[in-house]
C-alpha cells in the first residue's frame, strides 16, 4: 500500500524496488516474511507487474484490491483504470471492475501526500480518492447537433479559460493535480460514487460559478472509522476556506492551509448495494462537519482501537497531525493530537488532547545523555514528519510508531499514548550484516 509494508495473518509483506540498469526502469517486488518463530519457511519474492498502482490488502487479510492502469483495448483511448478483488488472503480473483472513464480522472496514488485509500470494517466497500471531472466545455464554432449542444451552454468558449478547459493545478510535483475528492466503491456489484457531503466552498472570486474548477478544496487522505459509518479526511484550502486563494506547490512547502473533516455514508452505502439502479433519494446523509476549526493545519487522520477483554469497554480514538497557527517557512514541527471517539461515529471535541507538542528550541547537551541512546546530543526537538504510518499502532493501543528527523538522521520513535512519553529506537545489526 503506497510503498509500505503490513502485516496480515502473520505475514510481513514489504515491497521493495530495484533499479533495472540494462532496462532503464525499476522494478518492484513483494517480500512475504513470517514472523513465527516455528516456522523457517522462506517464500521467494514475487515481482510486480508495471500495471499495478496499488495494492490494498483488508483489514482481516482475506481480500486484497489492486488498482490497475491498462492499456485500452482501442489504442486510441486513455488508459483504462480497472480494480481487481481478490479472495482467500489474495490467491483468487473474485471480480474485476472496469472504472468508466466518465465517472472521475485519474486516481491518485500517491501516498505521501494527497492520495490515500481505505477498505470499511465489513470489507464491502474502498474509499479513495481521484480526480474530479472536469466542466464541460465546447467550441464557439460548436454545433448543436454534434460537437457541443445545449449541455455545454455555460461552457461555450471555455476550451482554453482558466477553471473550464483549463485547471489550475498544484504545481511543483501535482502538475496534473487540480481538484480531488472523495468516491466509494462497492466491492460486491463495482458500483462507484462520489461522496457528496464534503466542503465544497467558492472561489474568493465572486465572478466564478458552480461550473468552475477554481476555489473550492482539495480531498485526501481518507479513512473509514471502526464503526463504518463515517469517512474522516483531510480537505485542503484551494479558495474555498478563504486562508489559501490559490493552489501553491505542496511537496516543497507544507504550509498549505488544511483541516480535518468528517462524512457520514450510511445512505451512501445502502444505495451502492442495492439491488436497483435507483438510489433512494428521499434519504442523504448528513452534512460534513470539520474537527479541527481552531488548527491552521491538521493532517494524516489515524484510528486507534483498543479492545479489552470485556469488548463492551472499547475504547477508539482519532490520532492526527496539527500545528495551530502553521509555519514561519515551508516546514515545521507538528504536534500529535487525539479525540476521543466511539463505535457509533460520535464523537467528543471537549476531549481533544495534546500527545506531543510543538518544540520551540530543542535543548542542545554537550555530552550524550545516557537516558538517550544511540549517541543523541539533542533532546527531542518536535515532530518532523509529512504523515503518520498506515499502520503505526501497537494491538493494545499504547503506543504509536513514526520516523522523524532527530538531530541530522532520520529516527523511529516510540511514542507513549498513555502519557506522551517518547523514546528512540535503535537496531544493531548482526555482525555478518555489519561487516558486509
């Protein structure tokens, strides 16, 4: 899943890319590691074909969705974009689900940033996110009865206009980046729709209208709460929320207005499985509502689900990125927050809390404590991360894993949810590796 590894019925899968230097590419394979003790199984690795954008295994390991870019049987058009289910830990393809080209763009994989995907805990339906159609346009010289018609009126001359033919994008590594949003997919019968109860917002520019592509905000980062019922998210400012008038670069500059947002899709997903193509209209789920009004960033939404013995005491909480007033540069430290959250999507603002926070000043030692290993002269100097692990939390829901920039290396850190308390790990390499 976007270059990170999981676990899945005690296996762990990693991917792992090499550089094809008589071929000019690179090609990845899939490493499949046990992690039982009683068993000295090795499975050889398994190479990747080039058409595979993503795979996204099911939170109990038994389906596996891959996300495919094809080439289309006409070779005159796009590429197609397919998604294949597979059951029984991944070993059988269940369906394949040819995406129509008119329900959005490309999709975006891409994992450090934007693009982000999520199976419901009942694995019937993904999340993820692409790229919103664009507004019809037509010629001026159009026909009505070939090339344009009466539903291109509004678009009439807008090949070439900024927020029609043209789409004002993200720039620096977004080129083709101009408007993602939400869609879910049902697993069973392929149906796909778009999740309509997210900000929307206008453009600062009062001229614009709904046809256009400017304004708004830009969705990702996606996740399905425990309860099923919800999707939470990260909306980026692109003109709608009045702190972000344009779309700046966002791989070399983090200061990019964004906060939290949460979706119920109940509805939604009834209308996906239902057995006529007619959606119950009467019903629609609520609108969205934003979890972090007060951040000026917020950002890589994780849950934690802790299950005690007694399963009516489970606890669930909401674990993200912040910073409350941003950056004086393109970067900075970001502190971890939590919210408390329930089986039943509800959730609690008054309990938002403070795991780690912002260091102003990391503290400089001029000898190495001993309560840090690892040959550390510096004192925790804040969080230095762009998102927080796929998978970054302990079964008990004690402790979440992340890497972060400490001193001039990259560190994995332990961080306590219990009480904030953090320490860095260090692995030592057995000496054949070492002296290799």
């Amino acid at each position: 899943i976007f270059g990170e590894g999981y676990v899945r019925n005690g296996l762990l899968t990693i991917p792992r890319s090499v550089k094809d230097v008589d071929g000019n590419s690179k090609r990845t394979f899939l490493h499949q590691i046990p992690l039982s003790d009683a068993t000295n199984l090795q499975i050889p690795p398994v190479e990747v074909h080039p058409q595979i954008q993503c795979r996204l295994p099911s939170p109990s390991g038994d389906k596996v969705a891959i996300f495919r870019t094809e080439d289309d049987v006409e070779k005159t058009k796009p590429k197609r974009q397919v998604v294949e289910i597979w059951t029984h830990g991944g070993s059988m393809l269940a369906s394949r689900h040819v995406i129509p080209a008119k329900k959005h763009g490309p999709i975006c994989f891409d994992g450090s940033w934007f693009g982000g995907m999520s199976w419901n805990p009942d694995e019937t339906a993904i999340v993820y996110v692409a790229e919103e159609p664009p507004p019809k346009t037509s010629s001026f010289f159009a026909t009505d009865d070939g090339d344009g018609g009466e539903e291109n009126e509004n678009g009439v001359g807008g090949e070439y206009t900024l927020g029609r033919g043209r789409k004002e994008t993200w720039g620096e590594k977004y080129t083709t980046t101009s408007r993602l949003t939400l869609y879910l997919l049902s697993v069973s019968n392929g149906r796909i729709s778009s999740i309509d109860n997210v900000p929307r917002g206008t453009s600062i520019d009062e001229s614009n209208d709904n046809d256009s592509s400017l304004g708004g905000y830009t969705l990702g980062q996606p996740i399905f709460s425990p309860c099923g019922t919800c999707v939470v998210y990260t909306g980026w400012d692109a003109g709608g929320g009045g702190r972000m008038p344009k779309r700046l670069g966002s791989i070399y500059c983090y200061q990019r207005s964004c906060r939290l947002y949460r979706s119920l899709v109940s509805h939604l997903l009834a209308s996906l499985d239902a057995e006529d193509d007619v959606a119950d209209s009467a019903a629609s789920d609520d609108p969205c509502l934003c979890l972090t009004p007060q951040r000026a960033l917020s950002r890589s939404p994780r849950f934690v689900v802790c299950t005690p013995d007694d399963e009516d005491d489970t606890e669930v909480r909401l674990v993200y990125l912040t910073n409350e007033e941003g950056f004086d540069t393109h970067d900075g430290c970001m502190a971890l927050e939590t919210m408390d959250w329930n089986l039943q999507g509800d959730y609690d603002f008054a309990s938002a809390a403070t795991i780690v926070e912002c260091v102003p000043t990391p503290k400089i030692y001029n000898d190495t404590p001993e309560n840090f290993p690892g040959g550390l002269t510096m004192d925790f100097p804040g969080l230095f991360l762009n998102q927080l692990p796929q998978e970054c939390v302990t079964p008990d829901g004690n402790y979440i894993f992340v890497t972060s920039i400490w001193g001039s290396m990259t560190r994995v850190l332990r961080i306590s949810l219990v009480d904030g308390s953090i320490y860095p790990l260090n692995f030592e390499l057995p000496p054949d590796l070492d002296d290799a």
